[in-house]
C-alpha cells in the first residue's frame, strides 16, 4: 500500500536538505505531496525553484499521513511565518505520526517546545539556545539524531537525515541500509553493489 509523505513547502526553502529523502522515499512506493502556506500559491526555494503545493497548510491532518518533513528555509529564522508548520509537528507528533527537520527547522521546533524533552541535534547548539529553548541539555553533537517519531538533522547533512528518514519508514533496513549511506556519503563503491543486490 502507498503510503503519503508530506513535504512542507515554503519561500526561502533549502533545496538540497530533501532531495535524497524524498527521492529514496518515491522510489519506495511512497508518494510525495506538497503543503504550502496556502494551496495553489507558489513558493520559491533558496535556488529559485517555484513549487506550486499540492494542498495548503490548513488541509494537512496527521491520519492522512506517515511522515512530516520540514526542510530549513531562510524564514524559519527571519520571520514567524513559518510557526504554523512547527505547530503542526506538534500535532503530527501527539497523533504518533513521525516528523523530521532539518536546518532552520530544527529551531521552529525548538521554539515551538518541542526540543524541551528529548534527544536531537541541528547545526550547532548555540543555534538553538539562540530560541530560548529549554532542551539544551538534551542536545546531542552528532549527524541526525532519531528519538521515536522525531527525526533532526543539521544544514550540513542531508544525507545522514535522509538515512534516518529511510530506515523510519522501511525503505532500507540493517545492511542495505549501511550501504546506501556508505555510498551517498562515502563514495563507496563497493556498496553500489550491496544496494542493489
């Protein structure tokens, strides 16, 4: 059965933070939709890419979907426009449904409270304590970090998110797991063969 992946879309977006996710996720079975601000309103990335949004902000319910990503953008930091996407993790979550951020979302969740309690990581921790969070001692020096139904990851590593969304959703599991990341982020190409075996 397909099951939906939700993509928050939004101006100022990260272009490079989703593409293996999203890629890896489609070739899986899943199917990637769009949320925008507003339905039928283009949004434009960091590198000038317009995306007209499969459905609004407001359509978005957590039992029509099985995950929630929401990428970095510029306005995560510059504005609160982008609070309602944080507040709708915070209902992806309550409902078990897993939510994974990377870059500047990382701090809508923290300013949303949703760092307070548990283990995760973004670009560096005085990036986060800059939010006025409370979960500074819950910070943790790694990758991407997967704590339950929650998922972050820093600006500088869309491949390690993207492993930890994978192996969330059962794209990959154990050695081909290992294998894809050994070859997106090693170049190794001995694990070419491992994935595809």
């Amino acid at each position: 059965m397909t099951r939906t992946v939700h993509l928050a879309v939004y101006d100022t977006l990260a272009d490079w933070e989703t593409g293996h996710a999203t890629a890896w996720l489609a070739r899986a079975g899943h199917e990637i939709r769009t949320v925008g601000p507003v339905a039928d309103k283009a949004v434009t990335t960091i590198g000038g890419t317009r995306i007209l949004p499969d459905l609004g902000l407001d359509e978005l319910e957590p039992d029509d979907s099985a995950l929630l990503i929401l990428p970095g953008a510029d306005l995560w930091d510059t504005t609160d426009d982008l609070a309602p996407f944080a507040a709708a993790a915070r209902r992806f979550l309550d409902a078990g449904v897993p939510v994974a951020a990377i870059c500047g979302a990382t701090a809508g969740l923290a300013r949303e409270g949703l760092l307070d309690d548990r283990p995760h990581t973004s670009a560096v921790s005085f990036y986060l304590a800059a939010t006025g969070y409370k979960g500074g001692d819950h910070y943790v020096d790694a990758d991407a970090v997967t704590d339950g139904d929650l998922i972050t990851a820093g600006p500088t590593e869309p491949v390690a998110f993207a492993r930890e969304v994978l192996g969330k959703m059962g794209a990959f599991e154990g050695a081909k797991l290992d294998a894809w990341y050994r070859l997106f982020h090693d170049s190794d190409p001995t694990a070419y063969e491992e994935l595809n075996s």
